[in-house]
C-alpha cells in the first residue's frame, strides 16, 4: 500500500528579505523531505520584481545545501505541461510578499491554484512571508486594497485565516481581532515579524521565533461575543539548532 506524503506548509514572519542571520531560511530548508531541496521562489505578489529575485539568489546561492530557481508569471515561458512538471518537480515552494489579491487571481489565471494543490498533496513544503503566508489560507488579513481589511477568499489548503505582520504594522492587532470577532474571518493564525508555524495536514506541528518576543497567536471567537487571543510556544531558533533536519 502506497504510504500518502503528509501535506506541510509553512508562514514566515521573515526570512531573505528581511532578516540577516537566515535563520528562518534555515529552518524552512530543514524541512524539506530530501538532504538537497529543490526552492522555487514564486514572486508572482510583488509583479515578479527584479530587486526581490536578486535578493532570493543573492541570499540562496551560497548555500550548498540547496538547488534554487525562480518561478516567472509575468512573463511566463512555459507551457502547461511544463510549469506542470516543473513546479511537481520542487521540494520546497517559496512565496514572496506583496499584494494578495493580485498573487491569487495571477495564479488563477494560470492555473497555478491547480497546481499547488497537487504539489501539497505529494509533500511538496509550500511557505512564504506576508502575502506569500496569506495565500494558502481560506481567507487573510491584508492591505491588497489600500486600507487593512479581510480577504475572505484564499487557497483553502490550511484550513481558517491568517493575520502577518501582527506585531509591526499599526492597526493589524486590532483590525484582525475584530473581524475574527464579528466572523468576517473564521478563526485563525497571526505571525508576528521574526516568527514562524509549520503546519502538518492542517494542524500546527511547531512554531518557532528568531527574535526575543516575537511570536505566533491563535485567534478565535469566546464564544461571548468576544475574541480570544491565545500565543503559542515558540522553539527559539538558533544558527546551530535551526540547521537540525526532522527525523523523517
């Protein structure tokens, strides 16, 4: 009987962009199901910025631990079968930041959705930082159209929303909070800048923080008309610890 490969997806509260140790590189790497992952950086949210893709290879190309490449919508040049091979063919999917609603009707129109349900579903890790972590939600918590509001729609494949930048950008704490209390969001998860969540088929499986007091809530209805707001143990990671590799 074939073995089914556990469905696994990570949110970022940083990484190449902007922090300098890489520890939440190196924490997302030691996640992969292979010694040498194949990363794909999907900058579709930031219209494919050429500043941003430099950044991901300057970060990434002297790691020995890792094959890179870089994944183009804007201007696409592959086929259907190929982006199809291409994409199943990666160990880890890297998602960038930028506008949310923009990234999910891009990745639409190209099919891409399609396929990242696949690659999920055959253990590729998929992650990102801010609209790359909103994304896999059912619904988020973003600035896609100017003023911070909610996004009630998303991939779908970790159940709930998602709330980024919950310790840095005015007005998100609040602002989430009250939608999850009002239900214009169903409960859901906020990463604060410096932390990040692994989750396994759905359910969160660690979290972990590169800063001292950053770290990853869970937000839900009381059940009293409020909302309750509960911080999670955060492993602190470290340049020797983040390295470890999961027993698999």
């Amino acid at each position: 009987m074939a073995v089914q490969s556990p469905q696994r997806l990570a949110l970022l509260g940083g990484g190449f962009s902007t922090d300098d140790d890489g520890l939440l590189d190196d924490w997302v790497l030691a996640q992969a199901r292979v010694s040498r992952p194949k990363v794909c950086f999907v900058p579709t949210a930031s219209g494919d910025a050429p500043a941003y893709v430099e950044q991901f290879r300057t970060a990434f190309r002297a790691r020995p631990d890792c094959e890179t490449s870089v994944l183009y919508l804007f201007r696409r040049e592959l086929d259907d079968d190929a982006l199809r091979s291409f994409l199943l063919a990666q160990d880890v999917v890297y998602v960038g930041g930028g506008n949310t609603a923009n990234l999910l009707a891009v990745w639409r129109t190209h099919g891409l959705d399609r396929l990242l349900r696949e690659a999920y579903d055959l253990g590729t890790l998929l992650c990102g930082i801010s609209a790359g972590a909103n994304c896999w939600a059912e619904g988020s918590h973003t600035d896609s159209f100017g003023p911070l509001t909610c996004l009630p729609d998303g991939l779908g494949l970790l159940p709930g929303s998602v709330c980024p930048h919950y310790d840095s950008e005015p007005g998100r704490r609040p602002s989430y909070r009250a939608a999850v209390m009002a239900g214009r969001l169903p409960a859901g998860w906020a990463v604060e800048d410096g932390a990040g969540a692994l989750f396994g088929n759905g359910v969160l499986t660690e979290a972990v923080t590169r800063a001292p007091g950053a770290g990853v809530y869970r937000v839900e209805p009381d059940g009293s008309g409020g909302v309750r707001e509960r911080g999670l143990p955060c492993r602190a990671l470290t340049p020797s610890r983040s390295l470890e590799r999961p027993e698999q």
